[in-house]
C-alpha cells in the first residue's frame, strides 16, 4: 500500500521497477490525460490515439529500465507517444498530405502569433481540417514545443520542409479562424 502515496515520478518508477502494479497505475494516471491529449492532435481520431496510448504506456513499462533520468519522465513518454502516432499513421500507410500550393500562402518571414481572443479550442478545431502532416508539424512545433531540427529528424523530412509546412500551417489556421469568427 505504501506505493499509493508515492508522489515523486521517480519514486514511482522505482516502485515500478520493483514490479509494484499500483505505483505503474499511479504513474499512469499522472500522465494518460496529457498523452492522450496529445495523440489526439496528432491522430484526429479519438479510438486510434486511445490505442496509441496502450501501447505507448505498455513500450514505456516495458523499457522503463532504460530511463536514465536525463530528461523528465514526461518528456521520455511524450516521445514515445509521438513515435507511436508516426508509426501508427504508416502502419495505416496514410501518406502525410502537406500543403502543396505554394501561390496560396505568402513568403512573409514569420510574424508574432497573434492570439487575443482566441480559446486553445478554438485553435484545436482549426487544425482538425488540416492535412495530418500539416497537423503533425504544427503540433509538434507549436503545441508540443519541438523545435524544426528535431521535427525534420522524427517525421524523415528536411528542416525547410519543417519549416515551410509549420507556416503554411499557421496561415490556414488563421484563415479558418477568420472565416469561422473567431478572431476579432
């Protein structure tokens, strides 16, 4: 009973290590809500990310031995789950569609986002009628914090590509937002 009051993530993954199933249902409820939310982004698909979860949590215990406290145990699993969304996007061999016309969106240099007015959810409805590698990116940069050199390392694209898709991005939010009224 004693894992129940474990707090500490790492006092939890010692607990885990040992085999205690309670500290794994513990660390698992500490951090389900925010992968889930992220495979959500990633997926669009509310089932598909539930099964990405599984399976992260399920690799995470499985090699939980080789987490070597380098970063958080938050950013070890939300690298897992974003690599199991890649995986399962292929698996369901779903080509990454990216912005293909270039005429549409400006070559500005990126400009400040203006975000006065805006809810989270009304951002997120926005980049559910993106193309998924659009989406991808976009999340990946704007929501999950990675930069464009580790987006083009985990989505096998270049740093350009990363970069332009990550603009092309931001403007069609913007525009669904102005056409939807949600921005003033």
């Amino acid at each position: 009973m004693e894992s129940v009051e474990l707090n500490n993530p790492k006092e939890l993954i010692e607990a885990c290590l040992r085999g205690d199933r309670m500290a794994q249902h513990r660390l698992y409820q500490q951090y389900a809500k925010a992968m889930l939310n992220i495979s959500y982004r990633m997926l669009n698909n509310r089932e598909d990310a539930e099964d990405v979860l599984q399976e992260a949590f399920t690799d995470a215990f499985r090699r939980l031995s080789g987490f070597r406290y380098e970063s958080t145990f938050g950013a070890w699993l939300k690298r897992i789950v974003i690599n199991r969304c890649i995986n399962s996007m292929r698996k369901k061999k779903t080509d990454l569609q990216f912005f293909d016309d270039m005429h549409v969106f400006s070559q500005k240099a990126e400009e400040e986002v203006v975000t006065t007015g805006l809810s989270a959810e009304s951002v997120k409805k926005a980049m559910k009628e993106l193309p998924s590698g659009s989406r991808m990116i976009f999340s990946l940069y704007l929501l999950e914090g990675y930069d464009h050199n580790e987006i083009s390392e985990i989505l096998g694209i270049s740093v350009s590509n990363s970069k332009t898709q990550y603009m092309r991005a931001r403007q069609r939010v913007k525009e669904i937002l102005t056409q939807k009224g949600y921005e003033n």
